[in-house]
C-alpha cells in the first residue's frame, strides 16, 4: 500500500478501486516578449486560480466515462480550458510524476504540454467561454519566471501563494527539469530593477 509522496506510475495504477485518480498539466510556450522592454520571459506557462482560492494546474478527477488517463485529463482540460484546447491533446508522453495522498485516497498524475505561443493565447483568450469558467476555475494566469532586482519580485512571491496539492512542488520541479529557468546561455535568470 502506498503512503502519502511520490509514486512510481506503475505502482499508483495497481492503487485498489478505492482510490481516485487526478490528472493535471502544466501547458507552456516559448515567449520571446520581455517585461519593461528588457526581462526576458521566456516561457508563457498557466495556471489557474481555483474555486478554493489557491493555485493549481488545470485538470480534475478521471472517472468512468475516461478510457485511460489521458481521455480523462483531455476531458477535463476542455472543461476547464473551453474549446482551445481541443487544438491538441496530452499524452502519456507529457507524463512527469504521479504523487498519492494516502489520507483522501487520491492520486494526482502531473503532465508537462508544451505548445507554441499562439495555441496558448487562444486558450487565454477563449478560457472565460469554458463551461467551467467563474464556477471551478476563476481564471487562468501566467507564471513569472524572472526574479526582481529585489529578490523577491516575480517568481518567488509568486510561489509565496497558496497551491493546491503539490502544485507547488509539481511546478518548480517541472521549471527545473524542463530547463524553463535557465536563459540561452545556461546562465541562472539574473535579476534586473523594474521599473
Ligand atoms: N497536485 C496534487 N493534487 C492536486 C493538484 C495538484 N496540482 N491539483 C488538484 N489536486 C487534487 C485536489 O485536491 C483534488 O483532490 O486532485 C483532486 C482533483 O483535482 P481537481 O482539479 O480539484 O478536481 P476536478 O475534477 O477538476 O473537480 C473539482 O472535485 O472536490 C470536488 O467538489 C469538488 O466539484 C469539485 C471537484
Ligand atoms: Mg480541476
């Protein structure tokens, strides 16, 4: 039986029928803009604030109806998402990490999608006509990447929020692991002033 952490994919399908499984992404483009005209931001990347006030990522529960995983993340993005994101699917190949929570019997898979910058636009633009929208999700924002001359600003007062699950865990890993920090010369993102 599987404790609360981290789980093998393999382990958490053989989870007993009495677990629940989530699945959640993590939807990301290239993004040549800069903030005040000189910090780069790299990488558009979404999340979305909740009906309970916190951060997560998109997604929800997978249920019968769900053929595998996948089928139920897909379902649950158009939900969520509306009809953008139709444009393209999530696969088992996006798949990064599964974490149980033994106390609620739920385990939440974690998939990383990465997308050109128009797809993603077009499921910021089209996200308020999900079925979802100002129910569940209450809208989506962008991650910042960069950190402010002061330390601070941007993407660690952004990770100061309140996450759900492992959200936060779940984000900061797949930004370290995708290489999403990093600028073209390799080098940590820097700080600048803004102003
Ligand atoms: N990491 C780990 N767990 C997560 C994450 C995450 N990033 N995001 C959500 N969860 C957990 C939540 O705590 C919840 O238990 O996964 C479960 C399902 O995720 P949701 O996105 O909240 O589920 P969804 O199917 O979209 O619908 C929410 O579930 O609790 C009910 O009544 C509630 O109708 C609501 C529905
Ligand atoms: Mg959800």
């Amino acid at each position: 039986m599987a404790g609360s952490g981290k789980v093998e994919l393999a382990e958490a399908l053989a989870l007993g029928p009495g677990w629940r499984h989530a699945c959640h992404a993590m939807l990301y483009a290239p993004d040549p803009g800069k903030l005040f005209g000189r910090i780069p931001l790299r990488y558009a990347v979404l999340m979305q604030m909740r009906f309970d006030g916190r951060l997560g990522f998109p997604g929800g529960f997978v249920d019968s109806r769900d053929g595998c995983l996948e089928d139920g993340l897909n379902r649950e993005l158009r939900e969520e998402l509306g009809e953008a994101a139709s444009a393209f699917r999530v696969e088992r190949a996006d798949y990064r990490s599964s974490h149980a929570a033994a106390g609620q019997r739920v385990v939440a898979h974690f998939y990383a999608k990465r997308l050109e910058l128009e797809q993603l636009v077009a499921v910021e633009a089209g996200a308020p006509q999900a079925k979802d929208h100002g129910l569940e999700v209450l809208g989506l924002v962008r991650v910042p990447l960069y950190t402010l001359r002061d330390g601070v600003g941007g993407l660690p007062a952004f990770l100061k929020n309140s996450f759900i699950g492992t959200a936060r865990e779940q984000l900061q890993e797949a930004l370290q692991d995708l290489g999403l920090l990093e600028s073209g010369s390799g080098r940590k993102t820097s700080a600048h002033r803004p102003q």
